[in-house]
C-alpha cells in the first residue's frame, strides 16, 4: 500500500483516542518514537523512517517534518502548532548555475535536545543542533546551532537570554 494512503486512511479515523490512530500510523511508516509521544492531526513527516523522536515528546497539529536528512527530537520536547523542520534545502547557488532547483539539494541533519520548547511558528533550517533546556520564541527562524539552556529568538533567531539554573556556558 503506498504510503500517503496508508496516512490518509489512519488520518480520517475516528478514535475516542486519537493519539492511537496516530501512533499505529508513524510506526507503521517507520518512524522511531519512545513512549507517551504525542502527535496531533494535521502533522506531516516526509520520510517517517529517517526521524527519531524520544519519550514524552509533543508535537502539535500543522507542524511540518522533511525527515530526509534525518532529525532527532530528544525527550520531553514540545514542538508547538505551524513549525517547520527542514534536514533538506537546495543550494544557494541553484539559480545562478540556471538549474532551477534540480539536482541541487542537500542534506544536513537536525537535533533538538531533551527539554526544549520550540514556540509556534517556528522553522528550524538543516544542519541545525538547539542544545537541551532551551527555549526558541515563536516565530523564529533558526539557521544556526544554539546552545544549551538559552532562550534564542528571532529571524534570524539569537540567544537573547540564559535560563537560570542553566550550566555556564563554555
């Protein structure tokens, strides 16, 4: 069966919990969760089987995952509604070697620690590690790594503050 119907069918189910249907359908297309992970409708992981996602995770409805690079979620993290994680682009330079975006992507893995928040809207680039007990603001566009027990936001996003409690930074 392929595997966009197979998503479908599981995604016009109605269960009294819904997070049931949603879980037998990730497995099913190969997609590497630990225990008491939450996905919302609306979600949509392009290659399921390149992405890990760690115990007690949340992912809320119309977040987007382009696994094919590959993405790690570590624990407890909350992945608010409307983000993005891209482990695939194209190359800056597509248009000026006149190929038009073929044969010009690359890929570059994503990781989110353990206990991160990643505030609703947000878009995380490839190639990007948010380092664990960090939050990223709503709206932000990460394009560079952040370290751990931070607050970073904007566009692009920039460490604005350190979380007490927060090992020093070094």
């Amino acid at each position: 069966m392929h595997s966009t119907f197979l998503a479908e069918a599981f995604d016009r189910m109605r269960y009294r919990s819904g997070f049931f249907a949603s879980s037998l359908k990730w497995r099913i297309l190969g997609l590497r969760m630990g225990r008491s992970v939450g996905i919302y409708s609306r979600v949509i992981i392009h290659d399921a089987a390149r992405v890990s996602i760690g115990d007690n995770t949340t992912i809320l409805s119309f977040t987007l995952l382009f696994g094919t690079g590959g993405i790690t979620i570590g624990r407890d993290v909350l992945i608010s509604s409307h983000c993005s994680i891209f482990s695939i682009s194209h190359r800056v330079d597509a248009l000026g070697q006149g190929l038009l975006f073929r044969d010009t992507r690359f890929t570059a893995p994503v990781e989110i620690g353990d206990n991160v928040w990643i505030g609703t809207g947000a878009r995380i680039l490839p190639g990007v590690s948010i380092g664990a007990n960090t939050i990223v603001g709503a709206g932000s566009v990460v394009t560079r790594s952040i370290p751990r027990g931070v607050v970073a936001a904007g566009v692009p996003a920039k460490v604005i503050r350190t979380l007490e409690g927060a090992p020093p930074q070094g």
